[in-house]
C-alpha cells in the first residue's frame, strides 16, 4: 500500500523542498530596508572618519616640519624673521593669523627689531644651530624649595 503512494510521497518532498530553497534564496538577496539604512549610516561614518584622518594626518605633517632659516638670512635679522613667521603661521590658531597680515602689527615687530637686534639675533640662532654629534647637551639640575 505504500508503495503506491511512494512516487507521490517522493513528488511532495521534491515540491517542498523547492519552496524551501525558493524562500531561503529570496530572503537571503532581498534588500531588507533597515540593512540599507544602516548601510549608508556606515557609509558616511567610514567617509567621515577618512576626512577627519586626512586633515590630521596634515595637522601633523605640518607640526613635524622643523622651522629653519637659511645661512644668508641668518645673517640678516630682519629677512630671517619674515622666513620664521612665514613658517610658524599654518600652525598658529585661525584667529592670529590675520595678525600676521596687518600693518600695525609688523611695523611693530619691525621697531622691536630695530630696537633690540642683539635679542632677535639670539632667538635667530636659536633656529639656525645645530648640535653636532660630539656635542653633550646641557643637563639641568632640578631644585626644590619648601
């Protein structure tokens, strides 16, 4: 008797698991609203954080660049601290900058100048020598006082 209802028994199986894989297959592909949305959350976190590394990664390539001044202006207190500023002002805040462009402010950093060479040749030297490999660096001793 069962085995008149097994090519039946066996079709029903073949069906069922047809739909089955019709079903698996179609929950597996479709695109559930939800799994976008948090797609494109992901998206722009991952852009954001592209952004946010790129314009560190320049804040610090520009921190690490040591200031210099060339022999000639080494010299000439007055062209070397034009070079000097030139080289400080990407990494001043945005709000002193502009003191940097004004009038007033370098015709008073050009009288400081006139009036007190011996101290900006010093500050001058202080960017233009270099320790050699002989050379010890000065230890300092700390003190305390109670």
């Amino acid at each position: 008797m069962i085995e008149q209802f097994l090519p039946y028994i066996i079709m029903a199986c073949i069906v069922f698991g047809g739909l089955c894989a019709v079903t698996v297959t179609r929950n597996v592909t479709r695109n559930a609203p939800i799994s976008s949305k948090i797609k494109r959350q992901y998206d722009t976190y991952i852009a954001e954080l592209e952004t946010t590394n790129k314009r560190l990664t320049g804040k610090i390539n520009q921190a690490k660049k040591t200031i210099s001044v060339s022999s000639d202006e080494a010299a000439d207190p007055f062209s070397a601290i034009g070079s000097i500023i030139d080289q400080i002002a990407p990494q001043l805040p945005a709000s002193i900058r502009p003191l940097l462009k004004n009038r007033s402010a370098i015709s008073f950093i050009e009288n400081y100048v006139k009036q007190n060479p011996d101290t900006i040749k010093s500050i001058v030297e202080k960017f233009t020598s270099k320790q050699g490999n002989g050379t010890k660096s000065q230890e300092t001793i700390n003190e305390s006082t109670l």
